[in-house]
C-alpha cells in the first residue's frame, strides 16, 4: 500500500503547518476560525493580483491555499489596501477592525511563503495600502 505524502508547497509547507502558523500569530482559539481567515481572505486577495505574480504565488502556497487563491477571477481594477479590508469586511459579515486583523495575520504568513523577491514585485503590482497588510513598511514619495 502506498501512502501519499500531503501537498508541500515550494517552500515546504503543509495547509495545516499554514493554518497553525495563522491560528498562532493570529492568536485564534480554534484551528477552525484560523481556516476561516485563510480561506476568506485568500479567495478575496485572489481577486486582487494578476499575471505572472499571481501564478508564482499561487506556486509557493500549499496546495490547498492555491485552490483558494486561484478560484477567484481576477478584478479589473484592483482595491486599495483600505478598500480591500473593507469590502471584506462586508462580504464576510466582520467589523473592519478584526477583518483588518485576519486580513494581515494571513498576508503575514503568505509574505513567508512568496520571499522578499516575489512580495516586493506584488507590492509593485498592487495599489497602495497592502504592504503594511504584508508586515512592510510603505513608504510614499513626497510630492
């Protein structure tokens, strides 16, 4: 009998390692709340990112949070940071507080599995406001 390995994505993580990495450092109660989170604001942030970063991404997460990911069709204009916290906030039925909450302790843990490479070239990709939903700094130009 030959016992098949769960998914890893290219960087070695599992679905689960991921959703206990959430749960964690989001300091949710249950696994299930963190999975909730995940799937929420993948399949949203699916929506936001397009082209060849958006494949490479989806390449680098567990199999599982690619499915996510990658689901979603594309928008043809992508939300700011704000405006993506907010829209799903109102599509999951959260305040914008512990939306924005989920929202960056997920994009936290998908900013380790993309690299410093590949985050900054969707950051590049992406209106303004997301990089600090990734854990980065934004930092605008003065006029």
């Amino acid at each position: 009998m030959i016992t098949q390995q769960p998914y890893r994505a290219t960087t070695g993580t599992t679905f689960e390692q991921m959703l206990e990495q959430v749960r964690y450092e989001g300091a949710y109660a249950t696994r299930a709340q963190a999975e909730e989170a995940v799937r929420a604001v993948l399949a949203a942030f699916g929506c936001q990112l397009t082209g060849e970063e958006r494949v490479e991404l989806a390449a680098r997460l567990p199999h599982e949070a690619a499915v996510i990911f990658t689901s979603q069709i594309p928008a043809t204009e992508p939300l700011t940071g704000w405006a993506f916290v907010k829209d799903l906030a109102s599509r999951t039925g959260g305040s914008p507080a512990t939306t924005r909450w989920d929202t960056g302790t997920v994009l936290r843990i998908v900013a380790r599995l993309a690299g410093e490479d590949l985050l900054t070239r969707v950051l590049a990709q992406l209106p303004s406001g997301y990089a600090l939903l990734f854990g980065r700094a934004e930092l605008i130009q003065a006029a």
